[in-house]
C-alpha cells in the first residue's frame, strides 16, 4: 500500500487504482485497501467505480453505518443530489447521530 500513496500523492491515481485493483484480487478481504479504493476513485471522479467499491466494503462490514453515507456522498458528488444524504443520516442509530463528530470524514 506504500507505493498507492506514493501514487496518489503523485497524483498517479490510475495507478494507484490499478494497484489497490491488484491487491484486492489478492486479498479480497481487505477492508483497508477497498476503503482507499473507494477515496481513490472518487477523487478521480469515477463515481460509479467508487459506489460498486462502497457496496463492497458495507458487505464486508455492514455494521458500519458511516460507510452508507460515505456511499451517499459520493451519489451527492455525482449527481447534486442530497437525499441519499439525509436517508443514511436519518437511519443512523439515535446516539450516532447525536454525535457531532460522527459525520467528519
């Protein structure tokens, strides 16, 4: 993972997607690399690529609600559109939505 941050610190994203593709082929479990993914493909704004990354990761931790909407942000950033914004917000559980840090990302 040292050589995808430098990478993407280069601004090589292709490359740096191309190698995170690789080490989840090898390691499909790998819940760090699929993360970084996900940011990675954003960034490039391949938004499509990022949500299939997204649903991966909720699969593999679905306890997790914030990757919902971390999904959902990057649905606002393709579309402009913030209702699936406020849906995962909303079914957050009560005392994580409370929590002012819980949303910081």
């Amino acid at each position: 993972m040292l050589e995808t941050a430098i990478d993407r610190r280069q601004g090589n994203l292709e490359k740096a997607i191309e190698r995170l593709n690789e080490l989840i082929a090898f390691d499909p479990g790998n819940s760090a690399a699929i993360s970084v993914l996900a940011g990675t493909l954003m960034g490039s704004r391949q938004y499509r690529a990022a949500e299939h990354a997204y649903d991966r990761l909720i699969a593999l931790i679905p306890d997790r609600p914030i990757l919902r909407i971390e999904k959902a942000f990057v649905s606002f950033l393709k579309t402009g559109d913030n209702t699936a914004m406020h849906s995962a917000i909303t079914a957050l559980p009560k005392p994580m939505r409370d929590e002012t840090d819980v949303l910081f990302f």
